[in-house]
C-alpha cells in the first residue's frame, strides 16, 4: 500500500496515470506555429492591398497608350501616363479621374521623371489634377459669393499679388489656414483660388481652383504655392491640356 503511494508521488508510472508526452511534441508544435506566424506575415506584407485590387492606389504608368473615359456626358481620350490609378485606365464610365503632370510644360509621368513626381517639397513642380461628375450646383462666382464673402473678415478685401483681390477667412470658419485670392476677367468673369498659408504644420502649401468645365463635368487642380506668380500660365495650360484630351476623342 505504502508502495503504491510512494510510487505515485514520485512520478513513478502507475497502471491508470497519465502517460508522458513524447519529446519531440512540444517543439513540433513550436515549429508549426512559428511558421503559420511567419506565412501570415509574408502574406500581410507582400499580398495585394484591397486598393490595389480595386485599383485605387496610387500606381504611376510610364504608357502613353490612349484611353477612352466617359465623364458624366463628355467623352476624353486621355493618355494613360497622366492617370494617378490604374482604375482609370479600364476606360469607360468614370466618376472621377485623378491625373498629374509636370509644370510648366504640363509632362504625363517618365520613368526619367518619376523623382519630380514624388517631390512634396515647397518648390514641387507637380500640378495634380480631377476631372469628375458636377456635384455641386454654385458656379465659381456663385461659391465665392453665397459662400465664401460670409466666411472672410473684409467683404471688400485687399490689393493681392499678381493682379488678385486677396481676403481673409475668419478664424472660426473651415478655411482658417488659406487666403482667398479673386481674379475678375474683362469680361467681368471670376478666377477664385483658395491657397493655404505657410505654417509649422503646412510647410508645403498649395493653390486650388475648382470650376465648371462643361456640361456635366467639373474640373479641379492644385498646384504648389510657389508658383502663385505664374497662375495665369497654369490657368490657361490647363485648360488646353483638357481641351485636347476632349478633342482627341472626337
């Protein structure tokens, strides 16, 4: 009797104990574990985002291959190295169509470029810029008067630099960080830009316009601050630039 306890409190191995593992169970189990980890996190890091499946991330194309877009009811035919995502270069049907190019020439992206392209510097000579389904229903002058002149602090604004009227928006408004620049044409017609201002958190501020382009179809860009000067030149490169993707579906 004695024995038998003796033998159970020593680990000794009695008829009805449990039985021991075999040596080599536990660093199988390890080594199975270890490498599931390891499979899940080749698979996190080198598979496929759902945006690049969808197409949606940023993916420059070096191809000056036409693609034929429908926006809203205007048809372009847009060279595939201005496109920012490769969603746009399945053609068809678009809602929106993010492009960039080079300044002052308005460039589509080069693999001898592609440095220019990622530069986010102050001085960046990348012009970004969407055409895409009329959304709102102010024209440009209508959205700096209806919306814009009751967000400022002076309706009748400043002297500005290079030919613009300049405002300022009050610091409880959404715009606290831009300066509103207005340009009025002989014909009485509004260029309006919205530029942020050079801060410790914006140190690479930018202009934007947004305008009506035709029909259904509105037109926005954005251009580094720095080249406020030459607005005129962008202003007018632009529109050719889009003039000649419509044309050339024609």
């Amino acid at each position: 009797m004695s024995s038998q306890r003796g033998d159970s409190y020593y680990g000794g191995d009695i008829e009805g104990g449990a039985t021991e593992e075999p040596s080599w169970a536990i660093p199988l189990v390890v080594i199975l574990i270890t490498g599931l980890l390891s499979l899940l996190f080749l698979a996190y890091y080198l598979s496929p985002s759902l945006s690049e499946i969808m197409g949606t991330a940023p993916d420059p194309s070096d191809e000056n291959r036409p693609i034929e877009l429908t926006i809203g009811d205007r048809t372009f035919m847009i060279p595939a190295n201005y496109t920012r995502f490769a969603a746009a270069r399945r053609g068809g049907n678009q809602e929106r169509v993010s492009m960039y190019a080079l300044l002052p020439k308005f460039q589509p992206y080069s693999p001898a470029t592609a440095d220019d392209f990622e530069d986010n510097t102050a001085r960046s000579s990348v012009i970004h810029f969407d055409l895409g389904v009329t959304t709102s229903k102010f024209s440009e002058r209508e959205r700096f008067e209806k919306i814009y002149l009751r967000l400022v602090t002076d309706p009748e604004g400043t002297n500005g630099p290079h030919g613009f009227r300049k405002y300022q928006f009050n610091e409880n408004s959404g715009y606290k960080d831009e300066d509103l620049f207005v340009w009025t044409s002989p014909k009485d017609e509004l260029i309006v830009l919205r530029c942020f201002k050079s801060t410790e958190i914006i140190a690479s501020p930018t202009c934007r316009r947004d305008l009506h382009y035709g029909g259904e179809v509105d037109l926005t860009y954005r251009f580094k601050r720095s080249h406020l000067s030459r607005w005129k030149d962008i202003d007018q490169g632009m529109l050719r630039l889009i003039q000649g993707f419509e044309a050339a579906a024609r």
